[in-house]
C-alpha cells in the first residue's frame, strides 16, 4: 500500500492549476514561450512535467549530439 503522505503529495500537485497560463497554452499551443513560463511554474512547485517541456524544448530546438538521440 502505498504511504499517505505520498498519496497526499500526487493529490496537491494534480490540484495546482495556473488558470492564465492554461488559457495562453490553449491559445497559443504551438508556441514555446507560453510552453516555457508554465514549465517554469510547474518545477517551482517541484513537478516533473516542467522538466519534460524543457526536455521537450531542447529537442525541438537544438541540434541534438548522436548520443541523445
């Protein structure tokens, strides 16, 4: 079974939203800087998925070395 304190942890974070941000992202889905500042917001809150738009980001944009293919 899984820990409470991690189960409230997952709960907090599925919770968080940024209203404003969503509303660009709708807007603007093919654009990075609105993809980017709410990368920003997610890992200031410690969640993953703004490390996975940056990642996302840098292989969008950057010529990537044989080794991170």
């Amino acid at each position: 079974m899984l820990d409470p304190s991690i189960l409230e942890v997952c709960y907090r974070r599925a919770r968080m939203r940024a209203p404003a941000l969503e509303r660009e992202l709708r807007l603007q889905s093919s654009a990075w800087e609105p993809w980017l500042v709410y990368a920003d917001w997610l890992s200031e809150r410690d969640d993953v998925r703004g490390r996975l738009i940056a990642l996302e980001h840098h292989r969008a944009t950057t010529r990537l070395r044989p080794d991170e293919v």
